[in-house]
C-alpha cells in the first residue's frame, strides 16, 4: 500500500493529477469532503467537472468521516481533498468564533492522520498549499492556514510521496 499527498494552490491542477494517477484502476473510492453545491452555481459546476472526470466505474462517497473510511478500506481511496475537510470539521466545531481551537477539531485531525498512516489500502489525497501566498488579514484567515498547514505537514510525515503542483507542473518533493 502507498499513501500519495498531492498539494498546490487554487487551480493548479492537483485534483486531476491525483485522479490521473489512478486512471487505470477499476475500483477506486472517491471521497468528495466538499459541501453540497446548494445555490451556488459556480460551485455546483465544479463539483460536475469533478463527477464528469471519473470513471463511472468509481464510487463516490460523501462524507467527513475520513478516519472510518480509511480504517475500512480494501480498494484504492482517492480523498478531495483536505482542505475542505479541515473547513467543514472548523465549522462543525465553531472553531472560527472560538479564542482557542476546539479540542474536537485537534482529535478529528489526529484521527485522520493515524487512519492515513494505518490504511491497508492505497490512498491519494488532495490537499491545498496555503503557505505561499497572501497572508491572511484575518484571525479565521490565519487559524485555517496555520491549522491546514500543520494538517499537511502531518499527512506529509507518514506519506510515501508526496507531491507539488505549480501550473499544472508535478514537483516530487518525497
């Protein structure tokens, strides 16, 4: 089994790389972390781009209980991606309004990280590199990069490759 990590910025073409390197793979788990669409429509035809992609042979799983699935796994898992995750368990935990970060959200990422670096399955898993642009003007801005940051580099640590995209580049890094 290997555990990818696939980072980049906004559009760098991370997500289509990560399916890519599981293109020929039959039965692959696609984890979508990312909100429903709802009444965004600019949203919504990104989440029809992603679901356009993949092969229909694939399943898609909507969910945040990404140690559960990991821990289950017995085919290729491909996850997209972290970063919505990390929002969505921010959110779930209100840690935006909290003065200090809620300790759930501390115990879902160390869940994660021990289910990454256990799976019996191959796992890819897409995440964005926020530590190399604007930095944030805001306490929220700056708690979710310093918190995807730490998330990243943790998933890092236990990861047999781990990749960067700029301009649709692949760069290995491990």
């Amino acid at each position: 089994m290997s555990r990818i990590l696939v980072l980049g910025g906004a559009r760098s073409g991370k997500s289509a790389y990560a399916e890519s390197a599981l293109s020929r793979t039959a039965a692959v788990r696609y984890v979508a972390t990312g909100y429903p669409a709802g009444d965004d429509p600019d949203w919504a035809s990104r989440v029809a781009q992603h679901r356009q992609r993949r092969p229909e042979s694939w399943t898609t799983v909507e969910t945040l209980d990404l140690a559960d699935v990991l821990a289950d796994a017995s085919t290729p898992i491909l996850i997209d991606c972290m970063s919505l995750w990390l929002t969505r368990t921010l959110d779930a935990f209100d840690a935006w309004n909290a003065d200090t970060l809620p300790s759930g959200v501390t115990t879902a990422v160390d869940e994660v990280v021990w289910a990454w670096a256990s799976s019996a399955a191959d796992v890819i898993a897409v995440s964005n590199e926020t530590g190399l642009g604007v930095i944030p003007s805001t306490r929220a801005g700056a708690m979710f990069r310093d918190e995807l940051g730490n998330l990243n580099r943790r998933l890092a640590a236990v990861s047999d490759e781990v990749w960067l995209l700029i301009a649709g580049l692949p760069q290995r890094l491990k």
